[in-house]
C-alpha cells in the first residue's frame, strides 16, 4: 500500500450565501520519499489538499489514509500526535513569532516533547548547521532576511524530525537566487529520505520535483 493514500476526497466550504468545493472527490496515492509537486492556478484546490494531508482540514467526505492510519478517523489526540510526529508544515509568509529569536522559533514545537533539554539543544544544532543557520541562532527573525527567515521555517518543520514535509509556495515571497537555494535545501532532505509536497504555480519549482500532479476546478487533472 502507498505511504500516503487520498480516496474519493471532498472539501466543501459553506458561507452563509454560497458553498465552494474546494476539492471535488480527488484520489491520488504517495510513495514515501517521494518528491511531488503540485500544480494549478489559484483556487484549483491544491493548498486544500496540502492540508488535508496535514491534518489540519477536515474533509467533507473521503479518507486521508497516512501509513495505514486514516488519520480523520483518530481522535483528537491521536490527530495531534499524527501531525506532530508525521508533518512538517512550511507556509509562504513564513508565520514566525517575530518577538523571538531564531532558536527560541525553532524550538517551539518540542516544548511538549519528552526530550531533556540537552536533547532539544542537540537536535536544534544539528538542523541550524543542516539549515545554514547556525551563526544566527540569537537573532531575532525580524532582523533576517526573507530567505533566512525561510530557513527559519524549515529548521522549526524540522525540528520534530516529522517523516513529511508540506510546503505551500514556499519561495512565492523569496527572489530568484534565495528560492533556489531553498529548493536545492528541500533536494537534500529528500534525499535524506523525506517525503516532500511542494505546492506551487512556479514551473521552475516544479522542476525540482520528481513527479507533478495538477489541479484544475477542484480535480486532478493528469
């Protein structure tokens, strides 16, 4: 079975004037270590299904279906254990506490783990090397620049050592140069042996994926 299965999946939005399907019974399957890129145009449904796959968007209908667990179906709890073990979620406006340092964002996902705080030390350094952030660790992240502040980001979906990584445009508020860099970041974490799902219209990220599938109305539509 595929380490991350999508059957028959639906997202409706209701408004108190209009309903919007947001993903309309979408199926697809994920290998795990794969490195998948998911295209279309505004609207087309693809940061819905990001967060499906997350845990954080509940679906009208259907089954997210994560290494055998159908992660809708868990309680509460056990949800949020998924998403902490599982995800690592990288957004396009970065969502750090700009009233903290580097590390201290970094380490806000452990602060309810069982690891002793020589073991949260440890792990943050080896990510701050990984990330090549390791000389601004006690800055805080207003004073970093857009792709430090992304890397930011990285090291904090990193930190919990999640086996998925989820990003959502992530280079759509980056230049040219800085948005390479983050992408060649996310070929060396693959390689390490993540899955990764990059959501983007950039066809240049695109290419960094080793398989796309695109979105149109709601749908996949290869």
């Amino acid at each position: 079975m595929s380490f991350i299965k999508i059957n028959n999946l639906t997202k409706e939005y209701n408004t108190a004037n209009e309903s919007v399907l947001a993903i309309n019974n979408v199926t697809a399957s994920i290998e795990s270590n794969e490195f998948l890129s998911v295209m279309g145009p505004s609207g087309s449904g693809k940061s819905t299904f990001l967060t499906a796959i997350g845990g954080l968007s509940h679906p009208t209908k259907g089954e997210v279906i994560i290494d055998d667990m159908n992660i809708f179906g868990l309680g509460a709890d056990k949800l949020a254990k998924y998403r902490r073990e599982y995800i690592g979620f990288i957004f396009q406006s970065f969502h750090l506490l700009k009233y903290l340092t580097v590390k201290e964002n970094t380490m806000l996902p452990l602060a309810i783990s069982d690891l002793t705080k020589g073991e949260k030390e440890e792990r943050c350094t080896q990510i701050f090397s990984k990330v090549g952030l390791e000389n601004k660790v006690h800055r805080m992240v207003d004073e970093l620049s857009g792709g430090e502040q992304q890397r930011v980001a990285i090291a904090r979906a990193l930190v919990n050592e999640p086996l998925i990584l989820l990003a959502d445009e992530p280079t759509g508020n980056l230049d040219t140069k800085t948005g390479e860099s983050i992408m060649e970041l996310f070929c060396n974490l693959n390689e390490e042996g993540r899955t990764i799902i990059v959501v983007t219209h950039d066809k240049k990220v695109e290419g960094y994926g080793k398989r796309s599938i695109y979105f149109k109305d709601g749908q996949i539509i290869n």
